[in-house]
C-alpha cells in the first residue's frame, strides 16, 4: 500500500471515530482553507493586478459573530490580514470596550483586494466579490453579522444610510453600524460604535 493511500485511509478511520461536532469544525475549516486559497489567485476583477495579497479574512469557523468592512487598506494589503491598521486598531479597542474578544469574531470585508488608493469599490467589483463573502458566511455560520460602513450595507443589504440602518436587525441576522475609517474621522462616533458593538455582544448570546 502506498503512502499516500495509507494516509487517506488513516484520515478516514478518524472521522468516523470523531464525534459529529468535530467533524462539522474540521469540515468548516477545510471548506474556509479552499476558499481562501481561491481568493487568494482570485481574477475576476481588474484589482487583482495591483494587490500585494489578496485579504480573504480571519477568524474562527464556526463563529458566532462576524464583521464585514469595504475593503483592504494598505496595511492589509501587505500582510493578507484584516483591519491591522488604525481603523484595525481602533476595532481592536472598541472590541475590548464592548466586552468582546477578536480571536473569537471572523472579519473579513466585501472586497477582497485593496482598490488602488483606497477609493471606493466599484459595482463590478462588488458584483464579483460578492459570492465570496456569501460563502463565507454560508462556512462560519454566524448568528450576527455585523456590516461596517454604506459599502458592506449596500452590497448586503442594497441599503444605504448608517443613521437609519443601526438599531435594528435586517433579515434576522444582520446589523449595520459604523466603519471603523468613519469613526476614525470623526472621534464623537467612538461612543455609538462602542454601543453598537455592546449590542450585538448581547444578540449573539441569546
């Protein structure tokens, strides 16, 4: 027998002996792995030319939050890795404001390339990220999702208007609040973002 086949008879023997539970973990995170791997040689759009790396995002699967921003910055773009800049920063301290803890959120964003010079997403750029950050959400399984700024809102939700938006849970599972870019800008969202995430804190554990 060769190895490789007494490897994947190995691996057999021990999902049938796991119990269900750890079966669906270790089945999420290898769905997570092909799909990030997928993003990551991703060209279905025009950004993919000028990234660094591709973000696909972070966090555990299952999870039972997630947050989705617009798109890589330039601090992700160059570490693969979500909100690791100063709106990251700001998250971080938000999160710990709220009581939540970030190794147990997944965070990602609508794009998944950085758009040059930070601008806005474009539709055909939305249009074709879009089924990725469907994907993820279909694999972690969250109870909330956060949606962060206008951008993750309208390619959600096809709503705009973060004032009307925040308060309330859209289609049983999603809510809407500030980007972290916004609050950065303007110091006197600090408080109602703090608020916003203290709300969900309290959502996902009913």
């Amino acid at each position: 027998m060769s190895d490789r086949v007494q490897r994947v008879s190995a691996i057999q023997k021990e999902s049938l002996s796991m119990p269900e539970d750890k079966k669906l973990l270790r089945m999420n995170r290898e769905d997570l792995r092909h799909l990030e791997d997928a993003i990551s040689t991703c060209r279905l759009c025009p950004l993919w030319q000028g990234r660094t790396l591709a973000v696909p995002g972070a966090g555990p699967a299952p999870a039972r939050m997630m947050l989705v921003g617009e798109a890589p910055g330039r601090e992700e773009d160059l570490s693969g890795k979500p909100f690791v800049g100063r709106g990251g920063r700001l998250l971080d301290r938000a999160l710990q404001q709220a009581g939540l803890d970030r190794s147990e959120i997944f965070i990602t964003s609508v794009i998944k390339c950085r758009p040059p010079n930070n601008r806005k997403p474009l539709k055909k750029e939305t249009t074709s990220c879009l089924p990725y950050l469907e994907a993820q959400i279909k694999i972690v399984r969250p109870k909330v999702v956060c949606l962060l700024g206008n951008t993750a809102a309208a390619a959600v939700l096809g709503r705009q208007g973060i004032q009307a938006l925040r308060g309330r849970i859209w289609q049983e599972r999603f809510a809407v609040t500030y980007h972290p870019a916004a609050v950065l800008r303007n110091k006197n969202l600090m408080a109602d973002f703090v608020s916003d995430l203290e709300r969900l804190n309290s959502l996902q554990d009913k």
